[in-house]
C-alpha cells in the first residue's frame, strides 16, 4: 500500500511496447514463485498477479485486475481437474 500510496501515477498508463527477453524471463520466476505460493497458500494470488503485472509490465490497474483474475482461475480450474478425478477435494 505504501508503494501505490508514494508513487501517485502507477497503474494509470498501459504501456504499449512488446516484452523484452528480460522481461520474459522475469515473468517465468514470477509465474513458478507465484505458482509455489498459490500452491502452498492460496489466498492473495490474483492481488500479487496485478501488483507484478502493474510494477514489472506496465499495465493499467484494470487490464492487470481482469489478467489476475483469469490466470487465478484458470490455475484453479486446471487443479479442480487433476485432484477431483483422484478424490483429493475436501
């Protein structure tokens, strides 16, 4: 909250240029990092999805929400199919 709180324009522009291949590289780290903490914890994944995709990509604070929010879903419904097929849901 302290970051978006000092820096008054973040999130406010979209940038237009494609990735570079740090940036890709980065997005793999940030993905397997994410990924462990989504596995192991759960709840926060969408929030730390956008502050990654607004800090690191530039995106505006709506396109990284609605981006958040697909991917969380989309790993959910990717581990609803692995584990409900071997009765691992509680």
């Amino acid at each position: 909250m302290s970051y978006t709180f000092l820096k008054k324009d973040l999130g406010q522009i979209q940038r237009t240029a494609k990735l570079t291949r740090k940036e890709t590289l980065w997005g793999l780290f940030f993905g397997a990092l994410i990924g462990f903490y989504d596995g192991i914890f759960g709840p926060g994944t969408g929030s730390l999805l956008a502050f990654i995709f607004v800090r690191f990509y530039g995106y505006d604070f709506l396109t990284a929400n609605a981006s958040g929010k697909v991917i969380n879903t989309t790993t959910n419904f990717a581990a609803l199919t692995f584990f409900v097929p071997h009765g691992h849901v509680v």
